[in-house]
C-alpha cells in the first residue's frame, strides 16, 4: 500500500509539518492495536510515504469489514508528537484501490468541537493498493507440483537436550531401483527421512540419566522428537515406508564404527513402515550397537545426496530429520556436504 496526504495542519510555528501515520487494528474488546507506522516525511503539509507491505492478519486479523484506524502525527525530537487527525477505514474498503472511495478527510474531533467553520485537518489518499498471496512449502505439495529450492534450511527444535535439525531437499532418498516407481507418480510428495544420534555422549541407556533411556512407562527424549516431527509429515508420503538411519556408534560383530547404518539392519533396504515401524527399529538397535562417537552429519547427508542427484525434475521433496544431543563434530565437512546438495 501507499499514501500522500494533501494540505495538512501546520504544527511547527517556524516550519511545515513532519508529518507520519499510525495504523490501528481494532480488537474484540474495543481497543486498538498499532499494526504499522510510517516513516516521518520532513518539512511538508502534503507528503507522499513510501509504500509498505503489512500482512492481512496484522491489519485487520482476517476480517476484511473490522475497523482501522489511521493517525497522523506531527514529528517532534522529543518524542511528543502533535496529533493532525485521524480517520476510520477497513480492508474491504482499502482493497478498492485507488479511486473516489479511499480519499478519507483527516478529522480532528477536539479541533472540530472549538471551531464552527472546521471541516477537516488535510486529506490522506490512497495511492496504490495490491494483495501478493505467499505460498506456504505446503501449498506446492497440495497443488501437485514441484518447486525447485536451491538451498537447504535448518529449523532447531528444543525437546529436553535434544536438538533437532531438519534438511530440507528436492530431491529423494529412495533407493536406485525405486525411482521409476516414484517418477510415475502424478502428485509430488514428502519423503521423509530420519538419522539418529548414537554417539556416547548420550550417556548409557540402562541408566535413567540417558536420552537414549529405554523407560518401560513413557518415551525418552528422542522417541518423543521423533514422534512429534514424524506424525505430521507422515501424512504428506503416500506409502508410508521411511528409511531411517543412525550414526556414532559400533556395529556388531566386530566394532566397525558407523555413521551411516540402517536402523533396522538392512542394508539393502533401510525401510520402515511408518512412525511405529521406525521407533521399534531404533529400540532394537539400542540393544545391539554400542554408543560410541564423533557426531559426524556429513555421511548421512551425503547419504541422501547420492539418491537425490538421480532425480532432477523437482517432482519429489525429501525431508532429512537429523535427531542429535550436541555439537557437530565434522563441521567443515556438513558445512561442504550442504553446499553440495543445494546445487541439486
């Protein structure tokens, strides 16, 4: 939206106005909110503002018939600015656009008591008036189509001490027989993936102490991570079949350390059906690796990496739910990794 305003109450005995506007959302209770402020115009009765975006729901909170209220003020250093006028407005009314119905004359109701002869303190118009919808990640899924992201984002989420951080890709983590399948299918999707901390930082998990603790009565901290990212976007993925994935720990029978092993123990196919096939994988693979370390990203993200380069339509979106208690060990490394992957 933009505004000018023409004509103006002078305020300053030795000079114009410093005129600027104040927005107001009305609320249920009758009071009002300040939504937006305008930046003050120096030495003018008839300024012209820059045009400025404010989102639907800070203006008016959804109901394009509530009532907004607009002030003008007088700019003073020492912050006691001289109220010019106001004026009443709604969405509806704004969304007009520039024409005859978004003049609004800026009254001055103390000043409107005492003189007889006032009509009002200037006028505000509209200048221009334009709505730009802003797609959620969602919306592209729901419509059917794919949309290419260049880069990757990271979203911390604090369960307890666990940190989580969620990759986000265009392309798949499926395997190399798999991706005819998924090249057929006429609705883009989610696939989610999920890489598990099992670095001896998370303390034993026969003691109470432990993010990995095995608690007969409730879920421990990862489990309850797990469940909270993975219910939600389980429902974005048609089969319901997600590979998951530890990392930092020592795999029987001969110790190998692993950053990139299967949850389940298949190799072959790391697939788990659903948020209760993956959380009965990582319970059993408690019972049979060893904690160990470093916290290394690199290797489950390059893991996915590998899978995604075969895809490059931008018709499947992966999720990569890294589930870790600290900090990274291979941080130029995942610094590298990430990079990598946002060419794809």
């Amino acid at each position: 939206m933009q505004f000018c305003a023409n004509k103006l109450d002078k305020k300053d005995f030795f000079g114009r106005s410093d005129p600027f506007m104040v927005f107001y959302r009305s609320n249920e209770d009758g009071t009002f909110t300040i939504c937006h402020k305008t930046e003050v115009v120096k030495s003018t009765l008839n300024p012209v503002w820059q045009a400025f975006t404010i989102p639907v729901r800070a203006l008016c909170n959804g109901d394009y018939d509530r009532s907004i209220k607009v002030e003008v003020y007088d700019w003073d250093r020492d912050g006691s600015h001289d109220f010019i006028g106001e004026f009443t407005t709604s969405y509806r009314e704004l969304s007009r656009g520039q024409s005859q119905f978004n003049v609004y004359e800026v009254v001055n109701s103390k000043k409107k008591l005492k003189k007889r002869r006032y009509i009002n303190s200037g006028t505000v118009t509209m200048l221009s008036f334009s709505v730009e919808a802003e797609h959620t990640f969602l919306d592209y899924i729901k419509a059917g189509y794919g949309r290419k992201y260049n880069l990757f984002f990271s979203d911390g989420i604090q369960n307890s001490t666990i940190k989580i951080n969620v990759l986000h890709m265009k392309a798949p983590v499926q395997k190399l027989s798999e991706f005819s399948r998924l090249q057929h299918k006429s609705c883009t999707q989610i696939h989610f993936t999920v890489a598990i901390d099992f670095t001896a930082s998370n303390g034993n998990p026969s003691q109470s102490t432990s993010l990995h603790y095995m608690n007969p009565y409730q879920m421990n901290a990862y489990a309850m991570a797990l469940k909270a990212v993975g219910e939600i976007i389980q429902d974005y993925d048609s089969d319901k079949m997600f590979p998951a994935l530890g990392f930092g720990a020592k795999l029987p029978p001969d110790g190998r350390v692993s950053h990139e092993f299967p949850l389940n123990g298949n190799v072959d196919n790391p697939y788990c059906n659903g948020m209760e096939g993956i959380l009965e994988a990582y319970h059993q693979s408690l019972k049979t690796v060893q904690l160990y370390g470093p916290t290394n990203f690199a290797p489950v993200i390059n893991h996915v990496a590998r899978y995604g380069a075969a895809v490059q339509d931008g018709s499947q979106y992966f999720v990569l739910l890294i589930i870790t208690d600290g900090v990274i060990s291979d941080m130029a490394q995942t610094k590298e990794a990430i990079v990598n992957v946002s060419h794809l």
